[in-house]
C-alpha cells in the first residue's frame, strides 16, 4: 500500500524570516529596559511588573516597526500591553501559565497581520507553544550556561526566547499539500504498459524540472507562483488521465479480433447468395450489418486513439516550450524577462484550457467503448446458433490478433 506523500512551502518567506530575526533581535534588546529597571526600582514586585510589560512592548515594536511589516499597532498594542500584564500578574501564581498566556497574547498582537481567521488562530495557538519551549529550553540548558557570564547568560536567554516566540508565525506561512502528481505517477506506473507509461514517465520528469526552476522564485508575487503552479499540477493531471484513456482503448483495440470478424463478415455474403429462404435471409442480414458496425467502431477507435496519442504530443511539446522559456527569462539579464514571465503564466493558463477541451473531446469520443457489442452478443441478437453460421465462440477465448 503507498503512501501519499505531502509537499510543505513556506509562503511569503520573506515575512516570516523578517518578524523572527526581528524578534530575536527584540528579545535581545529588551535587556537594555529589563536592566534600567533593576538598576532603578531593584527586585523587587514593583520592578518585575515593569519589566514584564516593558519587555513585552519592546518585543512589539521591533516586529510592528519593521521594514514591510503588518502588523496593526494600535490593537497589536493592546495585545502586547496585555502580554505582558498577564506574565507580571501570573508568574508569581503558575509560571508556565504565565508563559503560555504571555505567548497567546503576543501571538495575538502578531495575528494582526493576517487576514484570514485559521492563520490568526494558527500564530495564537503556535506563539503559546513557542513561549512554552522557549521558556522550558531556558530552564533546561541554564545549568550548563554556569561558566558564562550573567550578561551573557541573560542576552543568549532572551535572544532565543525572542527567536522562538519568532517561529510563532510559522503555521500563517505553511502550505501544507499532497503531492498529487508524485502520487498520481506513481499509483500509474504500477498499471500502465511501457509504451504509454514513457509518456507518463516524460511528463512526471518534466514537472520535477518545472519544481526545481521554481525554487528559485521567478515570478513577480506569489499569486502568479500559484496560478502558475495551478495550471502545471492540473496540466500533468489532464497528461495522466489520457495516459489512462489510451491503456483503456488499447485494451479494447487489443481484444478485438478484426480479422475474425471481418472473416465472418465474408462467409455470411457468401450464405446470403446461396440462401432463398426469407427468414434465414433476414437473420443473416442483421447478423451481417452488426459485425459491420462493429467494424466501424474498431476503426474509430484506431482514430480515436491517434488523436489522444496526436494531442498528448502536442501538448507534452507546448510545455516544454514554457519550460525552456522559463529557464530562459531567468538567465536574462534585461528588464523583458518579467515581461516573459507574465507572458508564461498566460501561455500556461491557455495550453490548461486547451488540454481541458481536447480531454472533453476524447471522453466524448469514447463515451461508448465500454458499451461496444461482443460476438456473443451479435450472435444472441440475430437469433441464429453459432454452429448454424460457421462461427465458433470457443475462438473468443484464444489469444487475440494485435491490429495495427
């Protein structure tokens, strides 16, 4: 049984980076009001209080005044003042409450930022969890910092909790997703004869190399990334599917006996000039006209089966000339290869639609494969006895003939 495999980007990783060395930074720099305090007011209940909400508004402002950052700052603010009330109020009742509750609130003055609500609850839910760490991490690595300084102590303490508390937004910019076209080709390879699976296995290459070049954010916005990579994942998808049509009309081309029935059709002319009778006339009539129509099937499926193999070639070729264009507009060095890039996601969004129409088309097409009539039942409809006709249903059982 195979596994379905997921896939994990990170989304705006520009942000995300930005808020956690912008925090880490905050942490480090809330022992400048952390140490004013002590020095002014001591340890004392007074000074614990200041330095809790003074730390968690430093914290704040380095991630809200940030180059590009957000956040809103007047309910981020608010949330953070709240941060660090409830870690002043707490800490002296239940200190890992303290922390949890600090890193909620916190989390949300960060949520701020975000628009839809699973992201805000994501940074609320991950920013509680990180406080939580960051703070059990200190306690368990502090004995092992008693040859540092208590500067030093102090600064790589706050650091990390600032850097932890950082990585809080990390569920708002994670796209979690299945891998659909790893998994689709590899559930296909296990099925399809080798002549189609090249082509299964061409397009499952390509789209790996398509992968790779991404990585190196060529478009303007992530929403063009996506649309783009929308329209490959839905290309390939439409490339597999016809992979899997062409197997299913094989089959059928495969387990037609052209040869025999066009044998049959030559010995029922053959009784027709011979027989008189009305009744006998008339079954062998029918007889005959069923085989021809079966024929004829036989020979539109050979169309049918060249336009599908016509236009995954087409196709396969068109996006590989996306690809390389692709390549191509990054190597540029001129201000046309956005130009290029924009152009692409169009060409893309186009060569989707057309594969979309031309899989309509053959579906149509071949609509009625499956409902295609067997000797048997040629023979059953005429009303007419095997042995009475010359043909033998024993051959529907023996290896069939390939037509070309």
């Amino acid at each position: 049984m195979s596994m379905t495999r997921l896939t994990v980007k990170v989304l705006d990783e520009p942000s995300f980076m930005g808020d956690t060395w912008a925090l880490t930074l905050g942490g480090l720099a809330t022992l400048v009001p952390h140490a004013l305090i002590l020095w002014a007011i001591g340890a004392t209940t007074v000074g614990a209080v200041a330095s809790a909400f003074a730390g968690a508004l430093t914290l704040f402002a380095f991630v809200a005044l940030r180059r590009g950052s957000r956040v809103k700052l007047l309910p981020g603010a608010t949330s953070a003042t709240l941060a660090g009330g409830s870690l002043a109020l707490l800490m002296p009742v239940n200190p890992a409450l303290a922390v949890v509750t600090f890193g909620g609130f916190f989390g949300l003055a960060r949520a701020t930022a975000y628009d839809a609500w699973s992201e805000k609850l994501g940074v609320v839910g991950w920013s509680a969890a990180s406080a939580l760490l960051a703070s059990l991490a200190y306690v368990g690595i502090g004995p092992y910092l008693g040859g540092l300084p208590a500067a030093a102590t102090s600064a790589l303490g706050f650091a990390s909790f600032g850097f932890l508390v950082g990585l809080g937004s990390f569920p708002a910019h994670m796209k979690l997703q299945p891998d659909r076209i790893g998994n689709e080709y590899r559930r296909l390879v296990a099925v399809l004869r080798s002549d189609i699976k090249d082509h299964a296995f061409r397009a499952h290459a390509l789209s790996v190399r398509f992968d790779r070049t991404l990585t190196s954010e060529p478009f303007e916005s992530e929403q063009q990334e996506f649309a783009f990579r929308d329209n490959l994942e839905r290309l390939i998808l439409r490339i597999f599917g016809l992979c899997l049509r062409w197997q299913e009309i094989e089959t059928h081309i495969t387990s037609f006996r052209i040869s025999d029935v066009q044998g049959r059709v030559l010995m029922l002319t053959e009784k027709l000039k011979h027989t008189d009778d009305a009744v006998i006339r008339d079954r062998y009539e029918r007889t005959k006209s069923t085989l021809e129509k079966r024929e004829a099937d036989y020979r539109e499926l050979l169309q049918i089966k060249e336009r599908l193999v016509s236009t995954l070639t087409l196709n396969f070729t068109h996006l590989e000339d996306i690809y390389f264009t692709l390549v191509k507009s990054q190597c540029a060095l001129t201000g046309a290869a956005t130009a290029e890039i924009e152009a692409l996601t169009r060409n893309m969004a186009d060569l989707t639609d057309e594969m979309t129409a031309a899989t309509r088309s053959i579906e149509d097409l071949t609509a009625g494969v499956d409902l295609l009539p067997s000797a048997e039942s040629v023979i059953d409809a005429s009303g007419i006895e095997a042995a009475g006709i010359g043909l033998s249903t024993e051959d529907e059982t023996s290896p069939p003939d390939r037509a070309g």
